[in-house]
C-alpha cells in the first residue's frame, strides 16, 4: 500500500541525535507513513549506524553536506506520500504526534505544530513565526512563555517553524521547494511567503507537540555560523520581498552593528562571521560557505 504522508528526516554527523529521534516517532509509524532520513555528507559513520538501528527506514545518502534547503530538496525528490512532513533530527515527539498529524493533516496547506524547549517541558519555544512587516525580520510566536495554552484556540500564525512542517505535495509541485542559494537560515520563511503568496494556505496542529534541542547543527542561535547565515539571508530575503523598503534596509544595517558589537564584547569570530555575511551578501555569494 502507498503510504500517504512521507517523513523526511536530515541528518549531519548526528547519529545519536537522530536515533533519538526516531525512537520517539517509529513505535507511532503505521502503514500510512514512510520514514526517509537523509544523511547530509555526514563524516561520523551515520549512514550504516541509523541502517543498522532502523532497517524499515529508507536512507538516502549525499556526498556533502547540501544544508536544510539542499538537504530536504534532495529526500522530497523521493517521497511516495501526497503530503510531506519535514522533521528535524533534534526534537523528540509526543507519544501522539503522528496521530494528531494524521487527523488534522488537512486543516491547511502548510502546517506546524506546537515546539516546546527540551530542557524546559512547558515552556515554548515556538508555536509559529511571523515576518514584521516593516523591518521584514522573523520572529518566532510564543518564545520562552510558558504554555497556558492561550493559542490552542482562534489562533492562525502567519508561518510555521520548519522543525516540523506538514505539507500538501500540491504546494511543492505548484511553487518548487526550498531555495538552496539560502543553504540554511530564512529559507523556509522564503518559501513560505512564496505559497502564501500564491493563494496557499498555513495553520497549525496545536495538539501536534515536541521538544526541541534548539541549535544543535548550526551551534545554536549565537553561534557563529547562524550569525553568517542569518545576516546574508535576511539581506536576500528584504532583497526579494521588500526592495525598495527603506525601514528593512535601515534595520539590517543596525543589526549587523549590534551583532558585531556583541561579538566584539562576547566571541570575536561572531563578530567576524557577521560582518562577512553583509560583505558576501553585497558580493552576492550565495549558498554554502566555503
């Protein structure tokens, strides 16, 4: 029987993490879902280790490391379900996860659920995300709150966090997916305001949880790297979507100084590898950092 929602899992030299991972979703996996764990250039044994542990799940193995947007391209290439669900390797899902997103898995077009910290059960660490409209710069909904579950009801957010998305595979084929000259960081907000822009519809699956071990591939939100990416991103993101928006522009710049004011107080190379996400972005660099 065709399975009809396909779990795309990336995995980068995170063997344990994912195997965390699945422990937690394989006992829910019925004949209705297929597993696909994309092993992303991985250098620690991953690929054989997840083979070994879980022979039901298909994997897929690249050479180098692709990025989220590469990455996921690449297992979407090969999912047999109508609808694709993007997972990350560091969450761990409720016991009920794959039933609640069987039940509601046409409520939208897009669809998120709810993300809880891992070290903090109750607390949030996203119920969504959303672009400010002036300053065109992504924030996350419900962030460090504790769930009192004020947005389990008459709430819609404008975008999901691509920890977990639920997608209808009529999206993809209509708008493509994920663009890899972002590699990592902003791109999922990209495709998003894409499908919304084109008519497609985005909720969310508030009694869909996890637990997120924020950062784990990129070192977490005040690393170095994120620091690269999210400053070139957002300046490609404004570029498409805000060009002549004055207010983005004036914003990212201050950004850009105040993280590298940070970095110059807390972690020099932070400093450094902001200042070259504005320098690759004016270059118009793209894609993974080399």
């Amino acid at each position: 029987m065709k399975p009809t929602i396909s779990i795309i899992i990336l995995n980068w030299d995170g063997k344990k993490m994912t195997e965390g991972c699945l422990n937690s979703i394989m006992p829910q996996v019925n004949k209705n879902f297929e597993i696909i764990v994309v092993d992303n250039g991985s250098t620690d044994g991953s690929a054989k280790y997840i083979k070994n542990k879980f022979p039901s799940v298909n994997i897929i193995e690249s050479p180098v490391n692709l990025g989220y947007a590469g990455g996921n391209n690449l297992g979407v290439q090969s999912v047999k379900g109508n609808y694709v669900l993007i997972l990350n390797n560091d969450v761990i899902v409720d016991k009920n996860f794959l039933y609640e997103i069987w039940k509601n898995k046409d409520k939208a077009d897009i669809l998120g659920v709810k993300n809880y910290y891992y070290d903090n059960k109750n607390i949030l660490w996203s119920v969504g995300s959303r672009v400010n409209k002036f300053t065109l710069k992504a924030c996350l909904i419900g962030n460090k709150e504790e769930d009192v579950e004020r947005y389990d009801k008459n709430f819609t957010p404008p975008q999901v966090t691509g920890s977990a998305m639920l997608i209808n595979k009529k999206v993809i084929d209509k708008i493509g997916f994920l663009d890899e000259n972002y590699f990592t960081y902003y791109e999922e907000t990209e495709w998003q305001t894409r499908a919304r822009n084109t008519g497609f519809r985005i909720s969310w699956i508030p009694t869909a949880k996890l637990w997120h071990k924020v950062g784990f591939s990129t070192g977490g939100g005040r690393s170095p790297m994120s620091a690269y990416y999210l400053v070139r991103n957002r300046g490609y993101y404004i570029k498409k979507y805000g060009r002549w928006n004055i207010i983005a522009w004036l914003y990212w710049l201050f950004e850009v100084k105040m993280r590298i004011f940070y970095g110059l107080i807390k972690n020099r190379e932070y400093a450094k590898m902001s200042w070259k996400g504005m320098i690759d972005f004016f270059k118009g660099k793209k894609g993974k950092l080399v």
